[in-house]
C-alpha cells in the first residue's frame, strides 16, 4: 500500500516511529500481529544483513582444518598458557 506522498508504509514506518498514519485495516490486527510487523519493517535492512552473515557463516563450517595445522604460525593469531 501506498500513502498519500508516493511513499510505501513500510518507508513511512520506518523514518516516522508514530503509528497514527497507519492504514485502519491494520490498526483492526491484534496488538500482537501489530508489534511483530512494525518490528519487521523497523529492523528489515538489520535482519537482512544478519541473514547473509549466517549464510556465510555456514559456509566457513564446511571449511576443514588439517589435523596438523600448525596455529602458532598463523600472524595474529593469540596464544594462551595451558
């Protein structure tokens, strides 16, 4: 949906924090229905970059470490007392 000014509501939400513009057919949803939307289109660009961390993170775990690899030889890498 489209307001008034060429804006989508999820853009209107997201630079306006009121919700007294909000279209009536939703303001009708449960309390509950209205926060998890209103936190969605908040948070839309966070979730998203959240997500491909996770992608890329799942990567790395197919990655395998040689059984011999040798950790202090790695630059920057810390080392700890026993």
């Amino acid at each position: 949906m489209i307001s008034g000014r060429g804006v989508s509501w999820g853009d209107h939400v997201r630079r306006d924090l009121s919700t007294g513009s909000l279209p009536p057919a939703f303001l009708t949803e449960t309390p509950e229905v209205q926060a998890e939307v209103l936190y969605r289109i908040r948070y839309r660009g966070y979730l998203e970059r959240e997500g491909r961390i996770v992608e890329r993170m799942a990567g790395l775990e197919r990655v395998r470490i040689p059984p011999d690899f040798d950790f202090l030889q790695v630059r920057g890498c810390a080392r700890r007392a026993p």
